[in-house]
C-alpha cells in the first residue's frame, strides 16, 4: 500500500510538485464530499464561456481555489469558470495550474461519472507558450463509484491511484500504457457528421471494423476508460457552429495531452499538429482533439484531410 506522496518521492518527483499535487489531491476529496452531500441545482450564472453554471461548479471551483492558495504553491491560476486568470500575491510559489473544476457537469442530474482536470505550468506565464514547453505534469480525477486519481509527470509515466476509507490516495496501477491500435471507439460530437462527410466515413469505418463503442458523454471518464484499457480513441471535431470544437486547450486538452503522450499514445489536433505543440492565445481558446492509441488518432486524422 503506497501513498501517492511516498510513490512520488520515490520517482525522483520534487518536493514542491509533490506538495503542490498533495493540496490537488486535499481539494478533490472536498469536492468528492460535496457531489455526494451538496446541492445538484443550477446556480443561475454563467462561466466564461457563457454556459450555465451549477452550484457544484461554483463549489468545485472555490474549494481548489482556496486549496491552491493556502499551497503557497501556484503564482497563477485559471479556472474554466472564471473569466481572468489569478495571481497570487506573495509568499507564493513557481508553478501555474490551470484547471476545470468539474469536467462533465451537464452529466450530474444523471448520475453518470464526472471529472476535475488539473494543468501544472512552470512559470507565471501560459500565453505565448505551448504545453510541451511548459507542462510539467497534469492530474485528473474520476469522480465514480469510486475516486480515482491519475497523475502524469513529464517523463515520469502515469500513475493511478484510489482513494481509501481512511481518505488516503493509494497506488493501484503504475505506468499506464496506451497501446497503438485499438478495438474501443469513443466518439464525440456525432453531431459534427451532418456537416462533414469525412467524420461520417471515419466513425462508419470504427462501424465496419467491429469495435467496441465507449461513450459516457464525459471527457475524464471517457479517456480514463482508454487509459485502463490501454487502448482507444476519443475524439471531439469542430463543427459548422464551432469552429474550434468544444473542448478547452487549458482546462482539458492540453492536460490530456500530456497523460496521453506519457502514456505512449498521442494526442493531435484536427490537422494533425500535436496539442502540447499548440501555442496558448487565450485561456479560455478551444480546439478540436484526437487523443488515444497513436495508430488509430495518426489514421483518423489522414481520413480527415
Ligand atoms: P464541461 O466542461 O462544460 O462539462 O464540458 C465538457 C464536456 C466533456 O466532458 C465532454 O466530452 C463534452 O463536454 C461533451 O459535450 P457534448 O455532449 O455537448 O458533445
Ligand atoms: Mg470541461
């Protein structure tokens, strides 16, 4: 039984990013109490990106926001529900997180799993950047029947963990492995192949070839689904409405990049440039994403073009 702390000691992680990861961790219980004990209603406002808020994005959002401060830790922080990044004023630390309190929040009404999403940045500086410059690790968690915590740290593989009755996060399976050809399909925004026949020609192909769909409508479990497998592919296509698709670089892509590539799998735009390759414009900046087993996301994106 290794904690996840004691796990990362031991792989030459630092004390800061651990300690900095340890206060992610202390927030993600937080928010694991509140989904089971808290109120699921709307909150009558909007984020950023002019979507309706619940009260558990707004609590998901305060709890990391109050943990990351209190880490001394992070010198900025962005959130999917807020419109500007913060700066912490000193004693404060070297790192940036970038993060989506509660990835899948539509998802809540029904039950099904959801997720938080965490991008560890060095530096105080995410625009101009891209995540293979300045990503040094990204962390989720799966808020299901259980509560599942995976880190990736650049160059130190992907790791997961479970959370214990005694409220401990435990090392279950280390080195997680993408494999490069998959038999699971998960295919977001189907809603794109009424206006792209070549998205129709690719997921009739997945059709054709027998696969095994694996679809939850949530992009953490969606994607954690890959990574416990060891093989998959998700997607998320621009349409004719989106143009960038829907999924944010920040909050959600650019964190799975990196779990993807640590991974041994990939992670590409619609055009096939890798997502840790992208440079950061705006925080809140979408693109679309092909992420899971590299044979697969490399095949997807030729169709496409
Ligand atoms: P959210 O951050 O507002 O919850 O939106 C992100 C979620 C992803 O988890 C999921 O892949 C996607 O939205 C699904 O959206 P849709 O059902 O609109 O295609
Ligand atoms: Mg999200």
């Amino acid at each position: 039984m290794q904690s996840f702390n004691h796990f990362l000691r031991e792989k030459g992680v630092s004390g800061e990013l651990r300690s900095l990861l340890y206060h992610i961790a202390r927030s993600v219980k937080y928010i694991n109490f509140s989904l089971r004990a808290g109120n699921t209603g709307k909150n009558q406002s909007q984020n950023a990106s002019g979507e309706d808020q619940l009260k558990l994005d707004v609590m998901a959002d305060h709890i990391i926001m109050d943990e990351l401060e209190k880490s001394e830790l992070a010198a900025l922080i962005i959130s999917e529900e807020q419109d500007q990044v913060i700066k912490f004023p000193a004693p404060r630390g070297t790192f940036s997180v970038s993060y989506d309190p509660l990835d899948g929040s539509s998802l809540v009404d029904a039950n099904l799993a959801i997720g938080s999403i965490f991008g560890i940045w060095e530096g105080d500086q995410l625009i101009g950047t891209t995540g293979r410059k300045s990503m040094i690790a990204s962390c989720y968690a799966v808020y299901g029947p259980r509560v599942i915590f995976v880190i990736a740290v650049k160059d130190k593989g992907v790791h997961q963990f479970e959370l214990n009755d005694v409220g401990e996060f435990i090392l279950v399976e280390e080195a997680l492995h993408i494999k490069p050809d998959s038999k699971y399909f998960s295919p977001g925004n189907l809603r794109a192949t009424a206006g792209n026949e070549k998205y129709l020609t690719l997921v009739q192909s997945w059709i054709a070839e027998a696969r095994t769909l694996r679809y939850s409508g949530g992009m953490v479990p969606d994607i954690h689904h890959i990574l416990c497998k060891s093989e998959g592919i998700f997607s998320y296509p621009r349409d004719q409405k989106h143009e960038h698709g829907k999924l944010r670089l920040l909050f959600e892509c650019a964190p799975f990049s990196l779990v993807a590539e640590e991974a041994g799998g990939t992670s590409l735009d619609q055009e096939g440039m890798p997502i840790l390759d992208l440079e950061i414009s705006d925080p809140h900046e979408r693109t679309p994403i092909f992420i899971g087993s590299k044979n697969d996301v490399e095949k997807s994106i030729a169709v496409l073009q």
